[in-house]
C-alpha cells in the first residue's frame, strides 16, 4: 500500500501544465511515509514566491492520499530554491511536445545576478508589440512546432508567472517558452 | 531561527513585507490599462511575484512575533498607519513611463536588498531572499528594457521618459534611510542598512540611463519620508480601503 501511494503522489499532474508531474517538475522534494501514524509526509517546493497553483497541489496531495485511505502532511520548502534544471529530460521532452519550449540551463537567462550594470543589450531594436530585446548571452529556444532555431520573444511573462511568450521567426506561430530560472 | 524571541526582528521585515505588497497593489491596478496585452501579463506577473514576497514575509513574521496573527491579519486587519511601506510604493499609477521608471528603482533596490539578505544570519529570511533574488532578475530585466527602449526613442517618448524619472526622484532617498528598525536588525545579523544598498541600486539605474541616453534627474528638493514610521501620503488611504475591503466587509470570507 505504501508503495503505491508514494508512486501516486509522484504522479500528481502539474495542475497548470497536466503534461508533467509535480516529481518530474522537480517540486517534490520529500516524500516518507509513516506507517504507525497511517500518515503520507510530502515537501514540496514552490516555482515561483506567488506560484497560485500551490494550493491546488496541496490538495490533490490530499485527495490522492484520502483515496488510499491516508492522510497527507504537507510542508512548504523554500530553500534551497527551486530550479528549472531541477526539471528531468522525461518532463522536457513532454513540455516541448506540448508546445512549450523547455528551459535552458539557469545560468543563461542572460540576467545579471546581483549587483553591477545590467545589461540591455538591444540586438535589433525589436518592433511594437515585441518589447524585450535579448541579451546576447542568452539561450534561444527552439520552437516546439516547426523545430526552427530563429525565434524571438514577446515577453518576458506570459500566460504564467513561470513562462515567457516567444515567435517563431519562420513558421509565425507564437508559443510559451519554461523561463529558466 | 533559534533565538526567536529575542532577535526577531519584526518591524524591518513588516516594511520589507509591506513594500512588496503595496506595490503588487499598485501593479495589479494596470490589468486591462497596460498599453500592451504582453503589458497585461507581465505587469500581473510582477505583481504576483511581490505577492508572493510578502506572503512569505508576513506568514513568517506572523508565526515568531509573538502574535500568532496570519498572512490575512497582516495584509488586511492593520489600519494605515501600522503600514511601514516607503512613499515609493503607494503613488498611484501614472503613465507607463513613470510606472517603468518606478518599477526600475524598486527592482534595483529590490535585488541589492536581497542579495544581501541571502547572507542574513535568519535561515528563514535567506531562503525567502534567495528565492525572491530570482524573480526579481527579470523585473529589473523587464523595466531596464522598457527604459532604454522609451527613453532612446522617439521625442515622445522621450520627453515621457524624462518626465518619468523626474517624477520619481523625491522618492528614492527613503528607500535607502536607516530608521531604528533596519538599525537593530542590520546589527542583529538578521537585516541589512538600507544604506548599505545606495550604491550599487544607483550604479544599476545610471547604467540603464546612459544606455537610455538619458540623463540622471536633478536632485530634488523635497523628498519623501516616514513610510517607515507610518506616515504616510494621501493615496494611501485610498489604497487600503479598495484592498482591505471585502475582509473587512465579510470577515472571514473565502472561496
């Protein structure tokens, strides 16, 4: 029984992604379960400080644990900090064929980290309707359609605090892109 | 955090807290007004990242300051003058402009506050910084871009972009004023001066200005103070009554 639980949870859906699990997104960060107390112990940590789909996490947590006639204990984690290299090739793979670019590595946002100048390295200087132009460190995904390498981005924040809006430059179609983090 | 009662430093994380939260008020007051649909989400992000903050910042506060209260109590239950946000923050929305030359500042501030609080001797405050340090890269991103692109632009916007910073530049002093309560918890280990802060947010705006070919405002000659102590401007007010209203209307509603 205990088995099955804990593979359950691990297959909890991400609930703003369905495609991916919460293990997969690399948000699962404990999970023990206590046989004396019948009780199921989940850490979890969230993407983004206001992430609102942590509670509905929570509670198919809950609900998954309900049915195998257990009780979750949640705990909230916040250091160390979540990563989009916490994601697995299994996930990326799902996100990409779900029309979301995958993050690249966390260090190539093309971001500054902490203190100095920033760097706003305007390539071309984008049209209206494409504010944010790209540092040239930064890593270009490929569209998730056509394969194309040449896109560009629309913002920064798109449709979720954890995606950014991009354009394939050949096939036209607009996609979202898993911002690294 | 070990010693909890007697370190902890309520008051300087309320003002952090609560900078966070006024602004992602103040954000969220452009859906639908962005000049952009992309404007719409990004500035909605933003602000659920602040959001985000805060709640950490208050959900800890409320848990070892002794008064058991939650994240609602603190963001809902307190009347103006327990608010210890700066002046910055609680300005009203202007033009877009004005709003990027606000979010620049706070976001350059922002990210040398939290990059120093990555090393505060509080476990808890650091986890928070470290993850709040994350967001606020593309916040800083987002705002420098839109400067150098509205400043370096047309005479319109331009011109706008100047007005922009100029407007902006009575509140920026606050940002970086040690009050007692930063004092005490710099020297606890558990915060930072705000002063500490100056230089390195300043060197990150003027870098974006030169960028912008924009010049650095004249000093002005008033500028904006007491946020820390609760003195605060008249939009305040207005402010905490559109936030706190339904609580306060039906206490203890959800959905």
């Amino acid at each position: 029984m205990a088995t099955d639980v804990l593979a359950a949870v691990r297959a909890i859906p991400d609930p703003e992604i369905p495609v991916i699990t919460i293990e997969g997104l690399g948000i699962l960060r404990g999970l023990t379960f206590d046989a004396a107390a019948g009780e199921v112990h989940v850490v979890i940590t969230p993407t983004y400080s206001g992430c609102p789909a942590m509670r509905a996490i929570e509670d198919s947590i809950a609900r998954v644990c309900r049915a195998h006639g257990l009780t979750a204990r949640v705990t909230t984690q916040l250091a160390p900090a979540w990563t989009t290299d916490w994601i697995d090739a299994d996930s990326r793979e799902a996100l990409r064929r779900f029309g979301i670019a995958p993050p690249g590595p966390a260090g190539s946002s093309g971001l500054s980290s902490s203190g100095g100048p920033v760097s706003v390295t305007l390539g071309t200087r984008p049209t209206v309707g494409s504010p944010s132009g790209e540092a040239s460190t930064r890593h270009t995904p490929a569209c998730p359609r056509c394969g194309s390498e040449r896109t560009s981005v629309l913002s920064q924040f798109g449709s979720t605090a954890c995606k950014a809006l991009r354009r394939c430059d050949d096939c036209g179609d607009p996609f979202d892109e898993f911002k690294a983090l | 955090m070990t010693d909890t009662t007697t370190a902890f430093q309520a008051a300087y994380l309320l003002g952090l807290g609560d900078d966070a939260l006024i602004y992602s008020h103040r954000l969220g007051s452009w859906l639908t007004w962005a000049p952009l649909l992309e404007e719409d989400m990004a500035l909605a992000n933003i602000s659920l990242d602040l959001i985000g903050q805060a709640r950490a910042i208050y959900t800890y506060v409320g848990a070892n300051d002794g008064t058991g209260r939650s994240e609602d109590d603190i963001a809902y239950w307190r009347d103006e003058r327990e608010f210890r946000n700066v002046h910055l923050v609680e300005q009203p929305r202007g033009d877009f402009g004005q709003e990027m030359a606000r979010m620049l500042w706070f976001s350059a501030y922002q990210r040398e506050l939290y990059a120093a609080l990555a090393g505060s001797s509080d476990a808890q405050l650091r986890a928070i910084a470290a993850k709040a340090l994350k967001e606020v890269r593309y916040h800083l991103d987002h705002a420098s871009q839109w400067v150098v692109r509205l400043g370096d632009g047309t005479p319109e916007s331009r011109e706008r972009m100047v007005a922009a910073f100029t407007w902006v530049a009575p509140y920026i002093a606050e940002l970086f004023e040690d009050d007692a309560a930063s004092v005490a918890a710099a020297g606890a280990g558990v915060g930072v001066l705000p002063s500490s802060l100056r230089a390195g947010a300043e060197a990150t705006v003027a870098g974006v200005l030169a960028e912008a070919t924009l010049d650095a405002p004249a000093v002005s000659r008033w500028h904006a103070r007491g946020g820390r102590d609760g003195l605060h401007s008249e939009p305040m007010g207005y402010l905490i009554a559109e936030m706190q209203h339904l609580p306060r209307s039906h206490p203890g509603a959800t959905w």
